[in-house]
C-alpha cells in the first residue's frame, strides 16, 4: 500500500421513511427462485457460511447521470458500466482514478490486475441499483450537522500531521482497513472486498479480507458497557425469522466512520436470497454527525474465493518513507 493510495481511498470513502434506529424498516424480501429453500444450520438458523465479495460498479452516492431514478434497465446499466470501465481503465496513464490514487506527479504503483472494483451495478430484486443508498429516496448521504463538519475540519487539518506514527491514519497504520471495508457497515474498495462467514450457535464470526480484521457478533447477547469501546464497536445478533440482525454500538472515537465518533449506531440486516446472494442492509445512525439516519442496501454474492492473504505491514516501507519524506521537507523548510 502506498502513502498516497489512502489519502485518496479514506477520500472516496467518505458515501424508505426516516425509522427508528433500533428497529429500522424491513426491507420487502427479494423473490426467491423456484425450487430452492434456504439452507440451514444444525440449529435451523438459515446458513449464511461461505465467501462472499461486495464488489460493484454501483457508487454509494446515486450520480447525477441517474438522478430520480433507484433503478435501470439492463441496457440502461450495460452503457453505465461500459463508460465507467473503460473511463476508470488503471492501465491508462490519463485515467482518473490513476490519478486519484497516485496523485498528480507520483508513480503509478496499481494496475488493473491489482484491483476488483467487479464489473456490473449491483443487482437486487432482479433489477440494477444506481445507489448504495436507498434511503433518503434521492440515493443521497444527508447533510452533515454543523458540529460534525467542525470536527471533520478538525480531523483533516490533523490529517496532515507527520510528527509520528500515531498521527497516520489507521489503514496506514494497518489497524483497520480503509473506506470502512470492515465496517460496519461493510462497504465494497478498490480491491479486496471478500469476506467469510462461519456460524455458531452463540456467535457469527466475518473474516475480512482486507487487513484481515475480524468481527464477531454475539448472538442474543447484551452490549458492554458504554466504556468498553472497540475499534469495530460492540456488535450483537438475533434472528428475525430467516434474517440475521446485527445492532453495533460502542464505537472508539477514532474509527469515525465518514465522520462519526463514539455515537454511532449501525442496524445490519443479513438474508440470504438464493444460493449465490445475500442481501445486505446497514442503516447508519448518528445525530450528532448526519442530519438524519440513513441505509444502505446491495448484494454479497458467492465468491470461490479463496481469502487472499493481506500482509500490510511485511514488506511495507511507506511508514518510514511517509516520516522520512516529511522530516526532509521540515529541513529544507527550516521548520523543527
């Protein structure tokens, strides 16, 4: 990984009716194919185990291209997926999200071999999505408080601090990975977004790939304390009849999710659909950050796998070069 590919991925990372938190909106279920019923585990919970990847073309923000509209035709998808491939195409030296990723005059260090951005909209129901968002209708994230816009100043100013390691940010650090792949809510990067599940009767474990962080879910538990707080936060499970819910609180005040802190509350829903999809839905609370609650909503599809290893720290000499850089640049500038 490089110093310049998180700046601009902790960026990009930064994507029905309003509900209670506790108990946000089921989503309608999707159409389940003839022939086919839900596998089970020994204690006749639905079977989410397997690998699954997250991976589309479908952006978090709905693009302006397809304002009023949550979905498209397959046509309608196959010329959007087209143009942003071919627009996005690593290997071309005036793509932008070259640039995006290696800045304006650094060596490009990625090519299309190296990411997974997969190839197509995401598909629910049997119909492209546009947006990640589902809610607010317009497929939009809601307007920020004044308060979490002071503070996401804040952080950013903060964000260019190079005095030591501890003032990188945490996917440089290799703590958790960037644009919330681990989440929650678990959203799809550039690359490396599969995930294995395993169930037991007690708990759900989520192997992530990227950073190979790991989330275990306690199954019909209680939260810790409001003291107790995680990197990935306090998440607990239950069943509501074939849906797997996840409700995680106890959040550090450093993960900060697209500027959130300690009060953010995250509302999963997994379902399994058929035999090759699983249905996500997030939604995100935090009134001290957005202006409203919001959800998210697309497919883990089956994936062979298997979960590639991720070795960021062996063989990682940006650390040294990120503070070496700056200590150079305060020299040459005089500062101390």
């Amino acid at each position: 990984m490089t110093f310049r590919l998180l700046i601009s991925l902790g960026a990009l990372g930064l994507t029905l009716a309003a509900q209670d938190a506790k108990t946000p909106a089921k989503p309608s279920p999707a159409s389940k194919p003839r022939n086919w019923s839900v596998p089970r585990t020994a204690d006749g919970h639905p079977d989410l185990q397997g690998t699954w990847t997250n991976a589309t073309l479908t952006p978090m923000d709905r693009p302006a291209a397809f304002t009023g509209k949550a979905t498209v035709t397959d046509a309608e998808a196959r010329e959007y997926e087209k143009k942003d491939l071919a627009t996005n195409d690593i290997d071309r030296e005036d793509a932008p999200i070259l640039k995006a990723i290696n800045g304006a005059n650094a060596v490009g260090g990625y090519n299309n071999l190296f990411i997974d951005r997969g190839s197509e909209l995401a598909r629910v129901d049997g119909v492209k999505r546009t947006s990640l968002i589902v809610d607010p209708p317009d497929g939009k994230v809601p307007p920020m408080t004044d308060a979490a816009r002071t503070r996401l100043a804040a952080a950013m100013r903060n964000y260019n601090k190079y005095d030591a390691v501890k003032d990188r940010p945490l996917a440089e650090r290799c703590i958790v990975g960037f644009g919330s792949t681990s989440g929650p809510p678990m959203i799809p990067a550039l690359y490396n977004s599969n995930y294995q599940i395993v169930q037991t009767a007690d708990s759900v474990m989520i192997l992530v790939e990227m950073v190979h962080d790991v989330r275990v879910i306690r199954m019909n538990a209680t939260h810790q304390p409001k003291s107790v707080q995680k990197w990935l936060g306090d998440s607990v499970g239950h069943w509501e009849g074939d849906t797997l819910v996840v409700d995680t609180t106890n959040f550090n005040d450093q993960t900060a999710f697209r500027g959130t802190a300690e009060n953010l509350h995250v509302v999963e829903r997994f379902s399994r659909v058929d035999a090759n999809t699983l249905l996500y839905r997030a939604t995100i609370d935090d009134p001290t950050t957005f202006t409203k609650r919001w959800t998210m909503e697309y497919p883990f599809v089956a994936t062979a796998g298997p979960i590639f290893e991720y070795a960021c720290h062996e063989g990682n000499y940006a650390m040294p070069d990120i503070l070496g850089g700056a200590r150079k640049s305060d020299g040459a500038s005089g500062s101390k």
